[in-house]
C-alpha cells in the first residue's frame, strides 16, 4: 500500500501535536478525490481531543451503568427494556474487553466525524461542478463547525445517531451502495429511537418533491399544529415503547412550545439556536428550487418542515436543527445556483462561514464546565502517546469533582452560571 507525503506527514503530527494534524488534513483536502485517509486523520483528531472529557451531565449517568456491568452480568440483561440498544451492547463488550469507558466519547466523536465528511465528500463529487482547493477546505471547515462535538461526546446516543444517519441518507440520495446505507439506516435507529424519525421524513423525499409555494406551506402548518401533531406521531410508535421514552421530549422537561405560545424570550432562545439553519434556509427559499424525488435537495427541504413540526419542544427541535444545517449546507452545494462565479456567490460563502462559525464558537461556551474540568485544551498540544500511561484510576479521578445525583460539576452547577 502506497501512502501520500501528506499522510505521512500528517500522522507524525498527530503523533506530536494534534491540533497541527487537524490543520495539515484539512489543509491538504482536494476535489475529486475520496480524501478517506485525510478524514480519518481528522477523525483521530477528535478522537484525542475527546478521550479524556470528564463524565459530567448524561455522560456521568452512561459511565454509571457501564460501571455496573460485573462479571456475572450478561448481554440479555444490559439490553433488556432498553430502547436504544447500541450502546448498552457497547458497553457490555467493552467492559468484558477490558476497554476503559473513556475510550468510547472519543470513539462515538471520531466516527461521528468521519461520517459527516464522508457524506459531503460524496455530495460533491456528485454535484457535477468544479471546486477549487479553497472552497473545497471552507466547505469542510463549515461542516466541522455545524458539527457539535460536545453533544455526541456527552451524549452519546443522539449525536453518534445523526451522524450514521445522514451518511445512510446521502448514500440513498446517490444511489451508492444501497446495502450499506440500509445496515447504516438500521444502526442509526439502534442507536437512537429519534432516527426513526427522520427515515419518515427521507421516506416523504422520496414520495413528493417539494418547491418553494409548498416548502412554505407545509413548515406553516407544521408550525401551527407542532404543538398536537407531534406527540400525536410520537404516541403511535409503540415499538419498545417509545411512546412513553418520548414523553420527556414533547410533555415533560425538555418541552417548551416556544415559537407557538407566545414566550417572547423562548422564542429568541428558539431562533438563536436555529440561526444557522435558518440563515441557509434563507438560501433553499431564496433562489429556485429544482428538487426531485429522492435526492438531497428534497430531503433537506422535507427535513425544514419536520424541525418546524417539533418546534414544541426546543431540545427536539435544537437538536434535528442541527441535523438540518448540514443537509441545508448539501442543498446549497447541490443547488445549480452555488458557486457560479459572481460577487454574490462569493460573498454567501463567506458569509456562510461567518454563520457556522459562530455556531462553533456558542457550542464550546456551552460546554465549558467540561472543557475547563478535564483542561481539554491541552489534548491540542500534548501528544496522544501520554494517553498509553493514563487507564481508568486516572480518568476515576474526576468523580471527586462530581455530584453524584446531578452528573454535575460541584461548585459549578447549571444554576450557578
């Protein structure tokens, strides 16, 4: 097997300073090539970056049942009642392997990574357009930046779930590798009951294309009936009762009818959160649409509707927003209308940097409590051969820190500021 210099050069950085491998990957990314080796350097990247997050919020409570499993638990019992079963199974055979459970925020992230670039790369060469090496960079630069790291590291389920998604959907769109996209479609709703969801709305892609008249409509109406409409989908999937598990979403502490009820500081919150899906949106609506049945232009159009049906709810709908970013960011790489020489297109792509940018900046405020109890930055200049002495007494450490009720920070409560 023959490797490029680049890779070579980049997995010596990698092993010595891996915020530089980061840069050196994305640096040397081109059209019209797989790029596989270069997103799987990015995707280790994020893996050192993540390995050592301390266990606070939903993570301190997967730690916990990871912790629990002994030597006389079995399978059966780990997945037994459970909805999504992969990562109960994960934990399972990585604690009979003897794998640390700091290795798997890591591991979710990296692949979470290499699936999103991969489904980009994928919509590009499909495009049928020419780009140049700058605007092949910024294009992954801006995924990056739609990407929220935190919410797959800490999370695991959701996050790890979306990103197998859409690379199960991208493959649909362009007909590549049928199989591989169904077995990708099944883990992803394995992993979480929420990418169910979304095989409804690429199932309606499929079935209807939309323009910009029924785009309209169709998101009013989801709008004006979020508040009934989903609980009512939600209450009809019985399968290991996801009817119940979702309550907390649409009826309980994670809902809040923002954009229908008249909160004027929700719905700000609600807007801010969507920025960047409501800034490339502006784009969809603004310029012809030219969808067809099955493609990635109608699947991103189809999923604009499905965020407003869950804008009841701001954790259901922040989080299939973020979803709807990237594939809103295909749409405006597929659009005939994108990259054309002009002021405007040019000044849209800076733009659209601006808009994911910020995106990125907000989603390592909000996460800082971790970043600033594990000093996460220094997985940026360290190298990762230290991690070779660090097992899990060390990583056990930060449970001092931690209230064992909350999965909290003691001393840094949410409350608290």
């Amino acid at each position: 097997m023959r490797f490029e210099r680049s890779t070579v050069i980049g997995s010596v950085l990698l092993l010595t300073v891996p915020v530089f491998a980061l840069i050196q990957s994305i640096a040397t990314l081109r059209a019209g090539k797989k790029n596989s080796m270069a997103y799987l350097l990015i995707a280790l990247c994020f893996f050192f970056f993540f390995i050592k997050i301390p266990p606070l919020a939903d993570l301190y409570r997967h730690f916990a049942n990871y912790a629990a499993i002994t030597s006389a638990t079995t399978l059966a019992d780990v997945i037994q009642g459970k909805v999504d079963i992969v990562l109960y199974a994960n934990f399972y055979i990585f604690k009979t392997l003897g794998i640390p459970f700091f290795v798997i925020p890591g591991l979710y992230t990296a692949l979470s990574v290499y699936c999103y670039l991969s489904a980009l790369n994928i919509v590009m060469l499909h495009s049928g357009k020419t780009f140049t090496p700058r605007q092949f960079v910024l294009l992954h630069v801006a995924v990056l930046f739609l990407i929220n790291p935190f919410i797959i590291a800490m999370g695991l389920r959701f996050g790890f779930s979306m990103a197998v998604m859409t690379l199960a959907m991208t493959l649909f769109c362009h007909k590549k590798n049928q199989t591989l996209a169904l077995c990708l479609m099944l883990f992803a709703m394995l992993t979480h009951f929420s990418s169910m969801l979304l095989v409804g709305v690429f199932l309606c892609s499929r079935l209807m294309r939309l323009n910009r008249p029924l785009t309209v409509l169709f998101s009013a109406i989801a709008l004006m009936t979020a508040k009934f409409a989903l609980p009512l989908i939600l209450s009809h999937i019985t399968i290991s009762g996801i009817d119940s598990y979702s309550d907390v979403y649409t009826s309980g502490m994670y809902a809040g009818d923002y954009l229908t009820s008249g909160n004027a500081n929700g719905m700000i919150n609600f807007l801010i959160i969507l920025f960047p899906a409501l800034f490339l949106g502006g784009y969809m609506l603004g310029n012809p649409m030219s969808n067809q049945t099955g493609d990635i232009k109608n699947a991103a159009a189809w999923l604009v509707i499905f965020v407003f049906l869950c804008s009841s709810s701001l954790q259901a709908a922040s989080r299939y927003a973020s979803a709807a970013s990237v594939f809103l960011l295909f749409y405006y790489v597929a659009h005939q209308g994108s990259f054309l020489r002009g002021r405007f297109n040019y000044f849209f792509l800076c733009f659209m940097l601006m808009v994911t940018g910020y995106n990125f900046i907000e989603n390592i405020y909000v996460p800082r409590r971790p970043i600033m109890l594990g000093e996460m930055w220094q997985s940026f200049y360290k190298t990762p051969l230290l991690n070779l002495f660090y097992g899990e007494e060390e990583y056990e450490q930060y449970l001092r820190f931690i209230n064992r009720d909350s999965g909290e920070w003691i001393g840094h409560e949410m409350d608290l500021g």
